[in-house]
C-alpha cells in the first residue's frame, strides 16, 4: 500500500527517470487526486506541472461507477449509456468548466504543440477518464503521450494501449482512432483482485481546490 498521494509520486517518479531535464516535456496531473502524486513526479524530473481537467461520469444510482468521461476541448468517451446520463453530462460539463475556470484563472489554454506530456492520476479503475485524458492531449497538440500511474487494473492499462472504439468517442474531430491511445503506460503496480483505487492508499482523503492552485503555483 502506499502511505498517501505524495509517497506514490515519489514511487513512481523511480519509473520515469529517462524523462528528468527532459526538453519539451511536461507533467499534467488529473485534477484533483492526481495532483499530488504529478506534483512528485514533476519535483523529481524537474519539468513543468500543469493540469488537464477532466471528469468520470458516474452511472446514475451507482456514482462511483464510470460510465464515461468528459474532458476539456469537448472530448467524451461513452462507456455506459443508461437513464439520467444526460443529467449527469450536463452537470459534470458544467463542474468541469467551472474547474478550468479555477485552475487556470487568467493564464493562457494548454498548447501541447511539439511536446511529450505525461499525463498522471492516482489511480486507474476502467481507464475511462485517462482516456478522455489522452484524446484531450493529442488534441492539444502532444506529438507523444505518456500514461504514469502509481496503480491500475490490468484491464485499464492494457486497453490504454490500444485503440479506442470509434463509436464510443464524441469531439475527436480529424483525429484518427489510432491516436486515441498512449505510446506507453508506466504503471507501478497492477494488483490482483484490483478492487478499487481507494483500497491501496492508507490516505486516500480528496485534495481541496486550494491544495490543487498551491501545487500549482509552486511550479508557475
């Protein structure tokens, strides 16, 4: 088990020393668990931090449960259609733009153009918002993608690698299926039976807001 989210950042910051001083690379940690293990990571690599918003949504009755994602940029992966989902998407566009809103404030949109991003969470359950997470990074420009996780199911991780189904996708534009997946998936630990992320940190308590826009200014 890890002790909390910072302990896993500096675990899994081990795993990717081949990106430290990198040059046009950067952390983007999934507000708001993955900030604090991002936050470790980019202490570790010494490259920039920032953040790309973007939201799970939850099946309705069962919240805990992804049914899909939504990311910046218009980007939404489907994985579960069921009664009350468009409730549930109008409500989570709106937290989501109300995040990026509060993360960014009066700083420029994310310009991935040219740049390796490594994207971070705490964890992968299904995988769904990493997706969205990745689409959202291409989108923005990333000529390379990175998944870095401290823990996931094997089932997430294998299907990040590979892509996405078409007809599950909404907002990808041009975009090829085949740049719906990472280039790779560094994840340090893939427990069996997985059970839930949660169930791996003795800490697992959500970061505030205010502990987000601290994380970041600390690297701005």
């Amino acid at each position: 088990m890890f002790k909390d989210r910072s302990d896993a950042g500096r675990q899994l910051a081990l795993l990717l020393s081949q990106y430290r001083d990198a040059q046009r690379c950067i952390v983007l940690a999934l507000p708001r668990g993955g900030v604090p293990v991002g936050a470790e990571v980019a202490r570790a690599l010494h490259l920039p931090l920032d953040v790309l918003v973007v939201r799970k949504l939850g099946l309705p009755g069962h919240e805990e449960y992804a049914a899909g994602a939504i990311a910046v940029g218009g980007i939404r992966v489907t994985g579960e259609e069921a009664p009350g989902m468009a409730r549930t998407l109008k409500r989570e566009q709106r937290e989501l733009q109300r995040r990026e809103r509060e993360y960014r404030g009066d700083r420029a949109p994310l310009d991935l153009h040219g740049m390796t991003a490594l994207l971070v969470d705490d964890g992968l359950a299904t995988g769904l918002s990493m997706r969205a997470a990745v689409i959202a990074a291409r989108a923005l420009g990333a000529v390379s993608v990175i998944v870095t996780v401290p823990l996931g199911s094997a089932f997430a991780c294998h299907a990040l690698q590979t892509p996405a189904d078409p007809s599950a996708l909404t907002g990808i534009g041009s975009m090829s299926p085949a740049m719906t997946h990472a280039d790779e998936v560094v994840c340090l630990r893939t427990p069996e039976p997985f059970f839930a992320v949660g169930a791996w940190y003795e800490s697992f308590e959500a970061p505030s807001d205010e502990e987000v826009l601290q994380a970041l200014a600390q690297w701005r």
